[in-house]
C-alpha cells in the first residue's frame, strides 16, 4: 500500500481553489501532508471536494470553504520551524585540550628505582684517582701505597599524588568524543609530570646546584647583544669543565626557548655549517648539539606554567629559566660511575580508581595517582652552567 504526501505546490491548489477539502477538518489536512492515508482514496476525495466547490452556487458550501481557509492559515501559521525541533549537533570526532608542551627533566634526572623510601649510596673522593705518587722500584724497593677515600650520601623520598572525581551522572550523560572517566586519570598523571618539571627545573637551572662550575656572561658579551658575544667560546670552556665517571654516559645540554632561539639564528653558530657546503637559515638543536660535541643531544624546554591565582586572569611564563647547561647523564645507574643527578623512586607509579556509591545520586567514581620520588645530585662537577646568556 502506497503512502501519499501531499506537496507544498498541491496544498497551495487546495488554498487557492477554496480548499476542496470542505468537510475534512484541518487535523486532517494535516495527516494527508503527513502522508498518513492511503494514497488513492486520499487523492479520489481530494479530486472530489475541489469539483463540488467549483459547481456549487450553495451559501453553505461558500461558508465551509471560508472557514476551512480560516483553518488552513491556522495550520500555516503554526508550522514548526527546523530550528525548534533540533540541537546544534555536538562533533563525535573533535574536541579541543590544550597540552603542555615536552618535558624534559626526566631526560636530564632519568628515573632509578629503589626497595626503599630511605637509603645510602657510597661516594668516592673526587681526587682519589687523579694524582698517584710514584711508582719506581728499585731493587728490593717498597711500593708507595695509594690512599682512596669513601663517603656515603643520603636519600629520603617524598610523596607525591593528585586526586580526581566524576560523578556517576556525569558518566552517563557524557556525549562523544567526552571519555570523562580516562580524563579523571590522566588528568592527575599530568599533573604530576607538570610539578616534577617544576621541581627538577629548579634543581638543574639554577647556579648554585653546580658549585664552581657556572659562568654568568657579562651584558656586553650576551649572545642576544650587537655584537653577539661568543657563544661557541663559553660553550666550549664548559664542556671542558665536565668530569666524567666510568660507566656509559652522554652529554645532554638544556636551555630554554629563548636562548635556543637566539642560537638558532647567532651568525657564530650558523657560520659552523659552511664547513660541510650548506648554509642554514636556522640552525636545530641536532645541529647545535652535533657540531659543538654535545653526545646526548640538546633539549628544548617549552613547557609552560600559569603562575597567577586561580580566580584571577591567567598569567604564562616558560617554566625553565634562560640558561644554557651541561650536564652528564648515566646511560644507566651502574656502581663507580659518576653523573650529574637522577630520579631515584620507590616502587612504581601507583594509579587506582574506585566507586563511591554514598556521593549524589547515583555514585561517582574516584582516581588517585601517587607515588615516592626524589632528585638527588649524584656528582655537582659533572655538570656547567652558563646563567645570563641573554
């Protein structure tokens, strides 16, 4: 059985002829433009209201089609619009978060894991093997005895952790691309990633966690000023500075966005690149690192912080500060080696979520990610920091 639907150009007939359907109320009107009677005897009764108009002269027929006009322009007059019958769709494919940008201090202070919140490791004096006495013999002769020291250094670590909550409302009203419940832990593992940038960068970028090994570039030698300073210069006077130890190491170097961008473009450092025929507008941190000898590479630091009150307006800045270091970082953690400084952390990351069936009305779930760490600096001389480079 086949459905008819009247069209707009078939209703504005109706309109126009007096509306044949006289003795069909405007309801019905309506189910024929809805497609809701069967298309012959809808079309047959159609046909036959408008020929009874149009030959008949009875004032009762002349009323009726006034009135079923009056009707009709109700039912015009109240059609629904498409926007009141409809939402503004919401994308299951997009979603906007912002991200920081890479961190960095894991790669400088590289993770070790420890059996214990609290522990000792043995140092050796840093002199010990860098001078002996002299070791002829003669006949019958006694060998000079060498003397080496041990020292012990400490670590205690602390607890760290975030937690989050969704309510179990929230969870069923979510619509896609939401996924409300990976955010509830994800969001605290970042976080934690955010606070331990923070916390290393405080460590490594500031002078007074190298000891002797740090340079502040006067004003008028700044790599940023007119004449350019000599960046190649400084950088070589650290990395000549740095001690090493036995075991697998590499030499990372770390500065911020700034000083990275005056480097990338310094006429010193992209005068190093005509040597091999090319001639970069713009020199990357493989580059840099390759020519001036920095075997693990150089890092960036983009990541950036709000350092305003929460309900005030927002306040960016880089987390890393404008300097340039060198630090010496274990490949990994043997005995008798000698670098910069690690992350030491007890056991493993811990990340757990449960229900609350006792919160609003359904429940909500909770997440918790802690964990045990500390930054320790192993050895100060294996590092160089150059402060005020720009």
């Amino acid at each position: 059985m086949k459905i008819i639907e009247l069209n707009d150009k078939q209703m504005d007939q109706i309109h126009k002829l007096g509306n044949g359907a006289v003795d069909l109320s405007y309801r019905d009107v309506m189910g024929l433009r809805r497609g809701g009677y069967d298309r012959a005897n809808a079309y047959e009764q159609w046909r036959g209201r408008i020929d009874e108009v149009l030959h008949s002269d009875s004032p009762a027929d002349k009323a009726a089609v006034i009135r079923e006009r009056t009707e009709l322009s109700k039912i015009r007059g109240k059609d629904i619009a498409p926007g009141t019958v409809s939402q503004t769709p919401v994308l299951t494919n997009l979603s906007v978060q912002y991200a920081n940008e890479e961190y960095i201090g894991e790669q400088l202070m590289p993770v070790v894991t420890v059996p214990t919140l609290t522990g000792t490791y043995y140092t050796y004096g840093q002199r010990d093997r860098m001078g002996y006495p002299d070791d002829q013999l003669g006949p019958r002769g006694q060998a000079n005895e060498i003397h080496e020291t041990r020292g012990t250094a400490t670590y205690t670590c602390t607890g760290f952790g975030y937690e989050n909550y969704v309510d179990g409302d929230t969870i069923s009203d979510q619509d896609a691309p939401l996924d409300e419940m990976l955010d509830l832990t994800e969001s605290c593992a970042e976080g934690l990633a955010f606070r331990r940038e923070l916390r290393i960068a405080g460590i490594v970028g500031v002078s007074g966690s190298y000891g002797a090994n740090t340079a502040a570039i006067a004003a008028g030698n700044r790599w940023n000023t007119v004449a350019g300073g000599d960046p190649i210069a400084d950088i070589q006077t650290g990395l000549a500075a740095l001690w090493t130890g036995r075991g697998a190491s590499v030499i990372k170097g770390f500065t911020s966005l700034n000083v990275y961008n005056v480097l990338s473009r310094h006429p010193q450092i992209l005068d190093l690149f005509k040597y091999n025929g090319s001639s970069p507008g713009l020199a990357t941190p493989g580059m840099i690192a390759t020519f001036l000898g920095l075997t693990g590479g150089l890092l960036v630091g983009k990541a950036q912080q709000d350092t305003a009150n929460e309900a005030a307006t927002a306040v960016y800045s880089r987390v890393w500060p404008d300097v340039f270091g060198m630090i010496r970082v274990a490949l990994r953690p043997t005995r008798r080696n000698a670098f910069f400084g690690v992350t030491l952390r007890h056991n493993s990351v811990n990340a757990i979520q449960w229900f609350d069936q006792t919160k609003g009305v359904h429940g909500g779930y909770y997440a918790r990610v802690a964990l045990s760490e500390a930054h320790p600096i192993v050895a100060a001389p294996t590092g160089y920091l150059i402060t005020t480079p720009i």
